[in-house]
C-alpha cells in the first residue's frame, strides 16, 4: 500500500515522464532505454518512500511544553549533553534530567531521534546541511535535484557505452 502511494504523486510521475522524454528526444535513445530511465527514477521514488519512517499521524504541539521544557527539548534534539544543557540554560544537571523526561512524558515520545525528528517538523531547530548526493536527492525527497539529475545522466552514459559490449 505504501509503495503505490508513492507512486500515486504526482511530481514522481512528470518527473518520471520528463526523464522518458529527455532521454529519447534529446538524448536520442532507443525507446526501451527512455523507458529504463522512467522506471529507474520510479524506482527510486519508491525506494526513498519505504526506507523513511511512517509519519506520526498526530504531532504534537509546541505549546504542551513549557518554556523551560521547551529550551530543554531544543537543546536535546541538538545533540547536546545534559551538562552542556545545564550550563546553557542556568540549571542543575538534576532539574535537565527531569525535564527530559518530562518532555519525553508529555509528548509521547521513547526514544531521543523521536524527540528530533519533532523539533525538525516543528522548526525547532535548524535543519542540518545534507552530507552526501543521495541525502540531498532522494533521503529528503526532492528527485528533482540536480543529483539525481546528474546520476540518471552519468548511468545513461555509463549503460549507453556497456550495453553494446555485452549484450549482442
């Protein structure tokens, strides 16, 4: 169920179609090839879909927290240690500890990457700069990246040349 709805966006689709396109008008590939790459892009499309976490259905709200608890939750979901956070906001490494908890407590959440990933949606915190092409083109989700660009080009160039050697 999840990979057909990642199939039913509609940016996944043009984009599949624009690739067809560009690689059988202006690239002056065979058909099957222009059809290789749709489904390529398809496929990572899909592949991005399913290795993400299923969103919460319900997210809860900023305002649960108190300002203390909140300056706590952002420096958490930073990375920051309980003695770093206790220097920052003028606190016993004690009082942080509790009020980790209680932010775990109120909002629901287990496990500190959960704690992140709300800040993130919440806007909390900064979004930090992607490492590396494929973080940037399919684990966030723009396909339309020049990335993802750049790699069905240089796989066309690089299968474009093989395929003759190969296949007879």
């Amino acid at each position: 169920m999840r990979m057909i709805n990642e199939l039913r966006d509609p940016w996944a689709i043009a984009f599949a179609q624009a690739t067809a396109v560009l690689t059988y008008f202006l690239f002056a590939a065979p058909l099957w090839q222009s059809l290789v790459a749709a489904a390529a892009v398809l496929g990572a499309r899909v592949a991005a879909g399913l290795t993400l976490p299923f969103p919460a259905t319900t997210i809860p709200p900023p305002s649960l927290l108190t300002e203390a608890e909140l300056a706590v939750a952002r420096y958490v979901a930073m990375g920051r240690t309980d003695e770093e956070i206790a220097q920052r906001t003028q606190s016993s490494e004690k009082i942080v500890r509790k009020r980790r908890q209680t932010v775990m407590t109120k909002l629901g959440f287990e496990r500190e990457w959960e704690l992140r990933e709300w800040a993130l949606a919440h806007r909390l915190i900064p979004e930090p700069p992607a490492r590396h092409w494929y973080e940037r083109t399919l684990v966030r989700g723009t396909l339309a990246g020049g990335g993802l660009i750049g790699l069905c080009w240089t796989t066309y160039q690089i299968l474009r040349v093989l395929l003759p050697l190969y296949v007879h």
